[in-house]
C-alpha cells in the first residue's frame, strides 16, 4: 500500500473524529489512522463525563453530531467552594440570559455519536486498526507516513499530516516537537453515583487540597463524579468497597447534593499536564491532547482541542493546503484562546491545593471577588462557555 491523501489525521478519538466531520464538504481526500478496530470505540470512549462548553454545543449542532446526542443533560447553575476557606461561587445560566452554560454527556454515548455521524463521510478513509510509526520526512510537497497493521507495514503521503493522537503521541515524538510535563501528584477516580434526591442540574466543584471533588448532573439521575486523591493514596482509594467510597465522597464534598446512596464502578487517571512547545512542523499539525493535556479542573480539555479542529478546518478554508502561511496563521489564531486556558487550569490547580495561609487568604478574596464583581463574573462566565480568544464560526452558532 503506497496511498495518497490530502489531509491523514492520526488518532479516531474525540478531536480526531470531530476534525474529520468538520472536513466532510471541504472537498479534500482525508483519511484517519486509528489504533481501535471497526466495531470497537477507542478506550478514551469510557464512563467518562464530559462537560461540554454552549459554544461546542453550537459547534456539535453544526457537525450534525448533537441530535445523535440523546443523554445529554444542561448544566444550568455552577457552584464551587474550596475547603477551609471562606466565601463561594454560585452562577445561574439565567443571569447570561441561557437556559444552561453547556451539557453533561457521557463519552462513551459522545463516542457512538460520532461513530454513527462518520458513517456518513464518504471521503473519509479509514485505516483501523493500524497504528502510526513515524514521518520521515517531506518530498513533492508531501509528508511521508509510515503506519503498521496485521499485514505489516504501509506508507502514506499526504499533504497534512494531523497528529491528534493524546497525550503520549507518537506524531509529536517524530516531529521532534518537545512538550514540557508537569505532575500534579494526584490520582482523578471517575464514577457515577446516584444521589437521594436527583441532579437539578447543579455542577458542584468542591476544591481541596489533593484536588477537585466535583459532581456533574447526568440524564440518569445520577452525578457523573470526579474526586482527586493524593497519588499515594490512590491504591487504598481504589481498593474501598461501595460504602467507604461513598463516605470518602460525602466527607470530601458534604452533604450540598444531599446524600451519596449508591456508586457505580471506579476508573483512575492521573493528573498530568502535557504541553507541547509548539504546535506545528512543516506540512503537520498537533491538536486537542497532542497539543495540550490539561488539569481536568473547569473541565476545558475537549472544549479547547474541538475550538483547535474547528480553527484548522478555518484556515484550510480560507488559504488551502499549499499555503506555506497557512499552519502559522492558524498557530497563531490559537495563542490567545490556548494560553489563557492553559494558565486557567493550571494555575486553578495550583492555586487549589495550596494550603499556605497567605494562598488561602487570596483564594478566598478571589471568590468574593468572583461572586460580587459583575465585570470579572461575565468574564469568566465567558470563558467557560467556550468563548475565549478567537472563537471559531461554528462556535457561535445560534449564539445570542
């Protein structure tokens, strides 16, 4: 096999599959290299619960994805606080004129929705289950690629080569593209768990200083829940039965959702900022997690790599493949939108598991700060929402 494509997206996970739905009427030959086989989800399709930003609504609308979406739940109030501090932050979608600030889906029922929509590109090529191995490099105008499947290995050229394939990807390694890493020590255990009385669609986020506890409202009556341990507690954490990890969770957020009755099963992650030094190389690009793994606290992660495909498929548009500025148009459209959700997250994260007395008395006029100045509250209402930096068109679909 010696094919050739426009555009090879490597990675069939939330961005990547999203990149090749936005592309369906560009017109171009796009195939996508992914690792899961047909009839099988990648893991990232898990228990997951993705809190899903208004402006990647309206981007999903567009995509044709969101009427396939049919467990999503408004998130119309948002409600944090921190542990042993004073003060809280309480905000209402109705005070932005919204029904909700975004919806809570599932990943893996987000994950067949994008499967069935893929069904529906027919310029879409899909190499599955093959796994990518390198580029070498660059002849005629064209990236070479070389991937692997049960009968060996293939190369491919393509004009584009998109590397949306997480946080350990193999394209950003044989790029030669750095990433800077930082551990946060802590273990992130996913659950849902079914509350006494159900979800009125509250998001909780209670801070501490080993992490977010935070409670998402689900179609289902439950709570999608994330609960950040120390890393060397996780193993203890995980071994609890039903009953100790509900008591874990009550103590750790209190009793504001009223009482914790049942648990399903637990998945752990950890806590790691992946961030790549740049996001492009001649003829190739990162996006979502290849370019930025972030701190799931204000759940941005998905929001921002869909807001990167979204600008890529843009500057596609308007300047075409063989543009030699069109990749740094595009790095650059995204500097703002990216630095500012990256020193959201982290310095969230940081700031949230500090326990000096100095911190906390800063965090606390932060949240009076938040609840009481209407400028700083639209602000970060905004950009939570999804609009932030340069927002791509499709996000401000129907956007009032």
């Amino acid at each position: 096999m010696h094919a050739q494509h426009d555009i090879v997206i490597v990675g069939g996970g939330l961005v990547g599959a999203s990149l090749a739905i936005a592309l369906e009427n560009s017109g171009l030959d796009v195939a996508m290299v992914e690792a899961a086989p047909p009839g099988a989800l990648p893991p990232v399709f898990d228990e997951r619960n993705l809190s899903l930003a208004e402006a990647s609504c309206h981007a999903l609308q567009a995509l044709k994805i969101w009427p396939l979406l049919q467990t999503a739940s408004p998130i119309r109030r948002i409600h944090a606080s921190r542990v042993g501090d004073f003060g809280r932050v309480s905000l209402d979608a109705s005070e932005v004129g919204r029904e909700a600030f975004g919806h809570v889906v599932i990943a893996r029922d987000f994950g067949e929705a994008l499967e069935k929509r893929l069904g529906d590109v027919a310029s879409l090529t899909r190499y599955r289950p093959a796994r990518f191995i390198d580029t070498q490099g660059l002849a005629d105008g064209r990236r070479e690629v070389r991937v692997a499947d049960a009968e060996g290995e293939h190369r491919i050229t393509t004009r584009l080569l998109v590397g949306a394939d997480g946080m350990k990807s193999a394209v950003r390694s044989s790029l030669g593209i750095d990433a800077t890493r930082h551990d946060y020590g802590q273990t992130l255990f996913v659950s849902r768990v079914r509350p006494q009385r159900p979800p009125d669609g509250t998001a909780w986020e209670r801070l501490g200083p080993h992490g977010p506890t935070a409670f998402l409202p689900r179609f289902d009556r439950h709570y999608g829940v994330v609960h950040g341990v120390p890393s060397e507690e996780a193993d203890a954490v995980a071994a609890l039965d039903e009953a100790a990890w509900l008591a874990r969770l009550q103590d750790a957020f209190g009793w504001r959702a009223g009482r914790f009755v049942a648990s399903g099963e637990r998945s752990r992650y950890p806590a790691v900022r992946v961030v790549a030094e740049r996001l492009t190389a001649p003829r190739a690009v990162l996006l979502g997690n290849a370019a930025q793994s972030i701190h799931p606290i204000g759940a941005q992660g998905f929001n921002l790599g869909l807001r990167d495909a979204l600008t890529l498929v843009e500057e596609i548009t308007a300047h075409g493949l063989d543009d030699a500025a069109m990749l740094e148009s595009y790095a650059a459209r995204r500097s703002e939108d990216r630095a500012r959700t990256l020193a959201f997250s982290d310095g969230m994260a940081r700031a949230s598991s500090n326990e000096g007395l100095a911190m906390r008395g800063l965090r606390s006029l932060g949240m009076a700060a938040l609840a009481n100045v209407p400028g700083l509250r639209a602000q970060v209402v905004a950009g939570g929402m999804g609009y932030r930096g340069d927002v791509p068109a499709m996000c401000r679909e129907n956007a009032q």
